[in-house]
C-alpha cells in the first residue's frame, strides 16, 4: 500500500505560477498527476516513469512534471495559469507506463489539492 500526499494547490491569478508536491510512501515506478474540475470527469494532465514524461496537449509547454526519486516526490511546476486549469488536482502512482493517461490504470491515489486560477 502507497499513501500519497499532495500540497501547493491554492489561489492564483492567471498568468500565474504553482508547483504541486506529491509525497509518496515508497517508491512506485509510474506516477501521474490528474485533474477533475466540476461537473467534468477526471482528466490527465502529466506522467513520469522510466520511460520519460508525457503532459496532456493542454498543458504542454506550461506545466513540467518531475520526480525526485530519493525522496519519493513528484511535482507538478505550472506556468501561465489559466482560468481552465481550475480544478482539484490529484497525484497517482503504480500506473502503468503504457497507459499512463488512463485512470483506471493508476492503484494509488491522493485526497487531491484544489487550484484555483482568477481571470
């Protein structure tokens, strides 16, 4: 069993920069983060694993996912916030690196931490 825990999200106006932390409770090879704003389903934003990264086409060239593997951490650095990005931002580990983009195929997950992005 993982325990993720996220922190960062908050409020920022747009234009504006965040950088979401996931902590991990031990060492998982795939790790994803995912969005869900209200009323949407959940939706991919960025994965990492052995094979590289991979951010949706929404966010490429804003956001940059990351891992520090000696503290079992992934971050999420956003840049350019727009007020599309609100949403509650979820960390995700033990995915599988093919289907990296696809919940379902993600066994951990985080309580979520909440963006917020003023226009």
């Amino acid at each position: 069993q993982v325990q993720l825990v996220e922190s960062g999200g908050g409020l920022v106006q747009a234009g504006g920069s965040l950088r979401l932390s996931c902590a991990a409770s031990g060492s998982t090879s795939v790790m994803g983060w995912f969005r869900q704003a209200p009323g949407k389903e959940r939706e991919f934003v960025a994965s990492i694993s052995w094979r590289g990264s991979n951010h949706a086409d929404s966010v490429k060239g804003r956001f940059t996912i990351s891992r520090d593997s000696a503290k079992n951490t992934v971050y999420l650095q956003m840049n350019s916030l727009k007020p599309e990005d609100t949403a509650v931002y979820y960390c995700a580990a033990g995915g599988n690196s093919y289907y990296f983009s696809a919940p379902t195929s993600y066994e951990y997950w985080g309580q979520g931490t909440p963006v917020t992005v003023s226009s």
